[in-house]
C-alpha cells in the first residue's frame, strides 16, 4: 500500500491538477458513470466530535474509496485543524487497500475546484468583481481557483467576523488586486461573481441585494440547516449543484425545496453542463447560483490524482499491509 502524506499532497497537487481531476468526475457522475454512496456523520459522544465517511466509485477513472473525518472542536487549542480527514483508496479489482491518502489540504483544494468549475460554466465570461462572503480557513483557496478562471479586477468582501478580514486583503495582495471591505448592499451591487463560504445558519444575501447576471458559488452549507442565502434568491436563480441527492438535503437548495420554492426538478447538475448535454447559463442577465455541497468523489479524484503525481516523483511511501 501507497501512503501519500499532507505535506506531499501540497507539494504534488497544484490548483490545475485539482481542477482537472474534479470537472472529469463532474463529468463521470453526470453520465452515470460515477457515483457517490449515502453519506454517513454522527455525533460520537467524545471530544464534541462530529465524525463521518463519505465514499464512492468512480466506474470510469477506476477509483474506490471513502474519505473519513470530520471536526473536533478542541483541535485548535492543541495546535492542530478542527477539520480532520484523510482518504483510503482501494483497488477496484481486489477490494485490497491501495493508498492512504492526507485529507485536509485535498479538501481545500477539491472544494475550491469546484466552485472554480462552477465560475468556469456559469458565470459571464466578462466578470471583473469578486465577492468574498466568509473569510476562514477555505477563503484563500476559493479566492485563488476564482482568479485562475476570469480576469479579475479587483476583490470586495464581508464577514462576519471582520477581524478575519485581513486574511482576504492579504490573499487579493498576493494575487495581484486589490482588495476593499464592504456591506452586504455593496457587493451584491457591485459584485459579478459572489463566492459563499461560511458556516452560516442563516441568510446572509437575500434576493433584492443581487443584481442581474450574478454568479453565485455557495460553498459553505454542507449540513442539514445550514443556510447562506436566502431562499427567494434560490428560487430566482437558475440553480445548479455538484449531486442533486446532497443538493436537496444538505446544500443550500435544502431550504427552497422544504418551502416548496423549487423542486428537485429545477435544479441541474454540473458535470451535464461540463458535459454540454445540458446548458449552463443562456443569458446575461440571469442570476446562476451554484449550490457546491462537496461530494465524496471529489475528494476520491483528488486523493487518486495525488497519488499518481506522487508515484511519478518518486515521493510516495510504499508499505506492506
Ligand atoms: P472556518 O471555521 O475557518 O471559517 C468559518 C467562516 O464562517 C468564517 O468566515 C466565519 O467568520 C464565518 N462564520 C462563522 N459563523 C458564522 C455565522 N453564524 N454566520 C455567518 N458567518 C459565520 O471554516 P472553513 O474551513 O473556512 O469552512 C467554511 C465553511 O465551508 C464551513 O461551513 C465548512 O463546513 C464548509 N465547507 C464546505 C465544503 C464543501 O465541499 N462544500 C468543504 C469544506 C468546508
């Protein structure tokens, strides 16, 4: 068996490869080629830890595996990340146990793929503001995988929490735009794709803050009751989401379709998009609003493209299990 740490994850996988990896098994899930397995997260009863799996096959890459993890509340304090995860692969053929794969830095990136694949499909190829809302850990990534995609001119922000602020300025600085702190009226006026990444419970956009022709990535619900834009705004996009199933009970389509808004119907998977069997968005004037709730196959992508670069540089470890 192959293990594949943290830091060489870092070293291996760069945005590009993340990207790649993830819009092919958009594309692989919308074919039906790919397909993830019921996800499973309870509360353990121990170190207010909540911890889960997530899992999948990929028929056409031939990747097997689950990613496994959650969040532990007192990490932070012991100098580590509350998010924890790491990724095993198996060999489809055998069920034997291929890679042992670090979770965390693969989680950034994969997430930020995707939102990046959504501005990439949806948003107008003309977009020169970027909206930040959420400054935390996965901020930096989503800013940076936006700006490989459109030509940027500058990034505008808010937060909650303002003191994280600098965080933003710091990454629009290293990318080369500048950076302004603004309200929540701001950029939605001002915005032309708006990035969502928060752990928010309630509506931090509503419908008449946005103006037509918004891209909206919401990258941050990914559990029941959490919510970042209200569900009139939902509802008045065209929306589209990485796997309709997750889409309607843990992502931000959850609240539409529970207020009988939406239904399921209305909603479009991404990899049909990549795919070109479905349209992404029609006109310059429609607001589109990716619903990003992070699927196990993203993570499986990301681990099994980790693993070949790994391998090809000679830097994975093998042992004998
Ligand atoms: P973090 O803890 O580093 O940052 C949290 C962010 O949310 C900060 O900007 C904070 O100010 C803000 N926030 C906290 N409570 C809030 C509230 N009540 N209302 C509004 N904003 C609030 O977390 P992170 O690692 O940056 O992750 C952000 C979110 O993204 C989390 O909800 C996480 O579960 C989610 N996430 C989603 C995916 C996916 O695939 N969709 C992947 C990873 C993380």
């Amino acid at each position: 068996m192959l293990i594949v740490t943290e830091e060489t994850c870092q070293e291996v996988v760069d945005r590009a490869a993340a990207f790649d990896a993830v819009e092919k098994v958009f594309g692989a899930m919308a074919r039906g080629d790919a397909y993830n397995f019921p996800v499973i997260r309870e509360a353990i009863g121990h170190a207010d830890a909540l911890y889960g799996f997530k899992s999948g096959f990929d028929r056409a890459g031939l990747v097997l595996g689950l990613k496994s993890g959650g969040y532990w509340p007192g990490n932070a304090d012991k100098g580590l990340t509350n998010h924890q995860s790491t990724v095993v692969l198996f060999d489809p053929d055998t069920g034997r146990p291929k890679a042992l794969v670090g979770g965390n830095y693969l989680t950034a990136v994969r997430t930020a793929a995707s939102s990046a694949i959504s501005i990439k499909h949806l948003s107008r190829p003309d977009s020169k503001v970027l909206g930040m809302i959420g400054a935390g850990h996965q901020s930096t990534f989503q800013m940076r995988a936006a700006a490989d995609q459109r030509d940027f001119e500058r990034v505008i922000g808010w937060n909650l929490h303002p003191e994280q602020l600098p965080r933003l300025e710091a990454t629009a600085k290293e990318i080369g735009l500048p950076f302004e702190a603004v309200d929540r009226d701001r950029l939605g006026e001002e915005a032309d794709v708006i990035i969502t990444i928060t752990s928010s419970f309630d509506a931090i956009l509503m419908k008449d803050q946005i103006k037509p022709g918004t891209h909206l990535a919401c990258m941050g619900t990914d559990t029941k009751g959490k919510k970042e834009v209200d569900p009139t705004l939902v509802a008045a996009a065209r929306a589209f989401t990485d796997e309709i199933a997750q889409s309607i009970t843990i992502g931000e389509c959850q609240h539409a379709v529970a207020d009988g808004l939406i239904s399921e119907g209305d909603i479009t998977e991404i990899g049909a998009v990549v795919n070109g069997t479905k349209p992404g968005r029609t006109s310059d004037d429609e607001i589109t609003l990716f619903d990003g709730t992070g699927v196990g196959l993203q993570d499986l992508a990301a681990a099994a493209v980790a693993v070949e670069l790994a391998v090809e540089r000679g830097v994975a470890v093998t042992v004998d299990v």
